[in-house]
C-alpha cells in the first residue's frame, strides 16, 4: 500500500504563486514563479504529480480580497485550481502509486496533500472508464457538475420549455444546453463568434445560438424564444443578463452561476436593471455553489458518463501546454479566446 | 333584491382621467377632472358609490405605458384605483342596494360594474365585523394579501430566522412586519423618518427600525442583523437594496414587491449592483403579484383579522379627504410624507 518507488528529493516543484492583487484583467506582475523540493508525504498524507489543471473564470474571484464563497488566495500562495494527477508516493491506505486522482491541486507541478484533507470529498481516484482525464475536469468534473445541479436542482427544467445559457461554448455551458436538450427542452446558447455559435448548434444539438459580438441578441432572442425564456443559465452577467431579463417567461428561473463579464472590472458591478421583470413575471433569480453537492456527485457522474458514453454528450476541452504558460492561458477565459473547457496540460502520466 | 331607491339621474359623476403619461414624479397637469351623469346600473351590474380609494405605490407603474404584469391605464381613461363603496343600485341577485363592497372602483364618486366584472373575485362585500373599511383598504386588503402572501409564500420564514422590511411603516410593510413577529421572527423595519421608526418598534413591536433619512444604513443593519438576513421583503429598491444585499445569510430569500425609489426615475432602474450576493449566499430574488393568490384571500383574511381582533396585528391608515386632492395626495406615497396606509376619503356612507 504504502511505498513510494520514485526519489521525490530529485525532484523540483516549480509553483505559480500570488504576488500582488491584480486591479483589472490580471498581468504576468500579479504571478510569481517559484520552486521547491519535492518532500515525502506526511504520515498519512500522499504526493501527486500535476498532469492537468482545470482554469476557470471564477478563479478571478478567488484572487479578490474580501468574503465570497471560498476564502481568497493569500498573497504569496500557490494559486488555487482544481486539477488531475498521479500519486507518486503514497502514506495513505486508500491511495496508491499509480492512481489517477481529482484534487485541489494547486498551480504547481506536484502537489502534497495532506492526510487531513483527503478525508474530503474534494479529492477522489477519477475511474478512466468513465471520461478522460480531461472530461474529468469538464463534464464529469466542476465545471460539469455546477451545470448539472444548477440547471436540475435550481432552474428546474420542465420538458418542452425554454432554456438559454450564456457561455455557451464554454465548459459549464455545453453541459447546460446539452443537459437541457437531454430533458427534452428548446435550448438556446449564447456565445461569442460565428465559430462557437456553429459548433453549438451542429455538434451539441443546442436549437439556436446567438453570437453576441455580432450585434443584436435583443432580437435574436426574441426570435429564437418565441414564447420566452423559462429557465436562464447566466455565466456572464451585465448586458446580456439584462437582455435576457427583458424576455422572461411567466414564472422563469435564472440560475446565477457567474458572471465573467464583471470579474475584472474596476468600476463596480453592473447590477440588472432589468430585475422588475422578476415582479412583472413571478420570476426568481438564484445562486449556485457547486460545493454544496458534493454529496451527490457519484450519481451525477454516473449520470454524465452515461450520456458520454451512449453518444448524447460531447466534451470539448481547450488544452494549452506548459505550466509557464500559465498567467497568458488563463486570460483565454476572459477574452473568449477558449472553446470549449480550458486545460492546463502541465505534464503527461 | 334588485332595487334602485335613489335617483341617479339627479347625481353626477366627478372623475379624475390620466391626461398624459408623466416624466417623473406625476403633476396636476397629467390628470383632467371630468364630469358625467350617473346611468342606471346595467343588466346585471350594479352602481357604487365610492367611499375611499386605497392609493398604492404600484398606481405609479400603471400610469407607464408599456407591458407589465396589468395592462396600463389608457390615455384619457379613468385612473384605475381599488376602494370601498356602497351599492345605490342594483341589477344583480348577488348585490343588495347598501351593501358596502370592496372593488376596482377607478379615482370617481360613482363606478358602475358590469355584470362580466361582479363576477370576478375582485369584486366582494365587505364583513365590517372583521374590519373598518379602512381596514378592508389596509390590512384586510391588497397591501395586507401582498405582504401575506409574499411574505409567506415567498419568503418562507422560519421561527427565529431575521426579516428584514422596507417601507416598514406603509400598508403592505406594517402588515409583513407584524405577520413575521407572530410567526417567531426578529423583525428589523427600514422606514423615512425618527416618528415611523418608534412607531414601528414601539407601537407594532419590530425588534429594531433603521431610520435610512438619518444616514448610516449599512452599519445599523450589522448591528440589528448580527446573524444575517434570512428573509428581505423589499418595497423601495435603490440603494437600500443594494445594502441589504450585502448583508444575506446563507439561503436567503428577497421578496421582490416593488421598487418605489425607482419610479419616478426619469433615467432606467437602477439595478442591484450587489446581485452576486445571491450567489455568494445561494439566496434568492423573487416577484411576488398579489393578483395570483385571490383564490386564497378569504383564509388569509380570516387569519389577519383574527389577528386585529386579538390585537397581535395593528392597522394604520392616513386618510386624506376629498377626490379633488387626488393628485397631490397621491404624491404624499413618493416623497415619504404617508404614515401608515393612504386612504382617499371621497364621501361617508
């Protein structure tokens, strides 16, 4: 069980830490580059090697000062991200070298994690029957279960209504719509060029999408929710929330998930100046945080991997190479660059 | 039953018609006052002679033109307003000459009701056992089925949790307030002014009232919220939206049932630029119309009045006289100067 085959002392772990609390789109001056040994794992605790990291708009949040849902990276502290890899030396009874595992693993090559921590449900063996290791950081892994429990235990699709999300091409997006396709609603995207408005309508089966740097989705989303919007998936926030908010449905949900077009402002958010249409329409606007589900995400996998498996799922990663690259990639997610989850591929098993 | 003692012909109608749509706060000048002889009831329908009109935030948004949850009153058409009456003629087996009826009346001495509209629920007599017709205006009526409905079907309060309501010291407040007290909550008002404040403490027993014209909300809303805000009904909008916003426990429920900083905005809503609280908190942001619950006005009445008869639940109307103060009395809801329900008196029975 317990062993430990490779000499971690010649190993070094290079690290992406937090340098300073970056004011707008975050520079490569924000980020500092460090490296360390790589130590034997405490009793009872492991040692994994980064092979992918998950990069996620709401990492920009976790970069703010001040209270949210999680507490924000320290100054001075590897960066938090969620990733997979392989244990590489093993004092815990559940783990073993060789093993594929789901991990807050941080911004770094190799990641020590403590016995503490994986008593968690936050880290977890990932069974490659069931997706890649890339499907294990999309759909089958934050980005897809955040999409899942929103869209099902929060906007509470019925069949035959109308369902829009924002991102649509990105990752929670693309398990939203084809989530939503699934239990037998129209669902409409919204996404940013002809390219990704394409591929979610021909490869994921979406029955519309609106490309919002091409100009009027107020129209468009007229056009395309003939009878209005029942349930809003919102990755974004600001125009487009109160676009949507102009075409609710008697009883809509919009589930608020996120809002990538406000994380990097230095103005304050924009707020909806739309939201009466809530009164107007009996309508209401919830939160999500996926970490309130974690119990439940066995079954959920289990539910994905199925749609993976029988075809009605597809699972687009955007990969980039090179832990350096790092401070560049994740700005993909804030300019749109991304199509499709955006990985880290940080090494190969 | 169907019987006519007085002379209609000899009486006539004074009315108030919407002359224009306002810009901003409404001015005489966007009312007419018109005159037009009282007809005998139609077949079916009956005369009523209009003793008071409950005079409400939300009349503001039926002068707009545009689409909402009601149809906005029409150039030239009679102001829609709900009162208390008492039948002079009758034409319906249902009606009796003298009863004293609660119905959408319209800003007149006399309105006569066909026999398609009697028989919607919006037209009943009224038990003045259970209530003054002022009461019937108050709590037993709109404003008090709007904060019970959207309190308790919306808001969803649990003993011991902290509700949190603004326009504390207006119809539908008073009523929300109170209604949480009895059902087990700490109970904090925001209300305009150092009287509404003790009033609403010491008079309706709210455990604290914030006097938001004195200056510091957000501090005074920590200290009377020190566990968060589980439940906000909220009646005003604005900047004290925002404020609550930023004070959400976890799982929190906003009651949207309007937005009465907003209304005479001659620039858009100003949207709640804290709304990601919802998501930090997964809380929700709900509409509440009041016109959805009618099929459960009686329970609820039956409950608030017994509520008035054991004294638990307190009533207050500020009753102006006279139809022809209409245009300026209504502003009294605007600029904060009603204390407690506003009632336009247009004659005795």
């Amino acid at each position: 069980m317990a062993s430990s085959p490779t000499p971690l002392a010649s190993l070094t772990n290079r690290q992406v830490r937090l340098a300073a609390r970056p004011v707008g789109l975050p520079t490569r001056a924000d980020w500092n580059f460090t490296t360390e040994p790589v130590a034997e794992p405490e009793a009872g605790g492991i040692v994994v090697k980064t092979l992918a990291l998950s990069l996620d708009p709401a990492m920009r949040g976790w970069m703010n000062e001040g209270k949210s849902y999680i507490a924000p990276v320290e100054i001075g502290a590897v960066m938090r991200a969620g990733g997979i890899g392989v244990v590489m030396a093993s004092k815990a009874p559940a783990f073993a070298v060789g093993d594929l595992v789901s991990a807050g693993l941080g911004v770094q090559q190799y990641c020590s994690i403590p016995a503490a921590e994986l008593k968690r449900s936050g880290v977890f063996r990932i069974d490659t029957r069931l997706g890649t290791p890339e499907q294990w950081l999309n759909v089958l892994g934050m980005p897809g279960m955040t999409g899942y429990f929103g869209l099902m235990d929060v906007g509470q699709p019925q069949p035959g209504e109308t369902v829009v999300v924002s991102g649509a091409a990105g990752a929670v997006g693309q398990t939203v719509g084809q989530l939503a396709k699934i239990k037998g609603c129209r669902v409409v995207g919204i996404a940013g060029g002809a390219a990704k408005c394409a591929w979610v309508v021909k490869e994921l089966g979406f029955d519309a999408c609106i490309d919002y740097k091409a100009g009027n989705v107020r129209d468009e989303l007229k056009a395309a929710c003939p009878k209005g919007v029942d349930v809003y998936f919102d990755n974004v926030g600001g125009e487009i929330l109160d676009t949507v908010l102009g075409r609710l449905a008697r009883k809509a949900r919009i589930v608020i998930c996120g809002a990538i077009s406000q994380y990097n402002n230095t103005t304050p958010v924009q707020g909806p100046k739309n939201y009466l249409s809530l009164l107007v329409n009996r309508a209401r606007m919830e939160g999500i945080v996926v970490f309130d589900y974690t119990d439940r995400f066995p079954r959920a996998v289990a539910e994905m991997a199925g749609y993976l498996k029988d075809g009605r799922m597809k699972s687009k990663e955007d990969v980039v190479e090179g832990l350096d690259t790092f401070p560049e990639t994740l700005l993909k997610l804030f300019n749109g660059e991304n199509f499709g989850k955006l990985v880290l591929r940080v090494a190969s098993a």
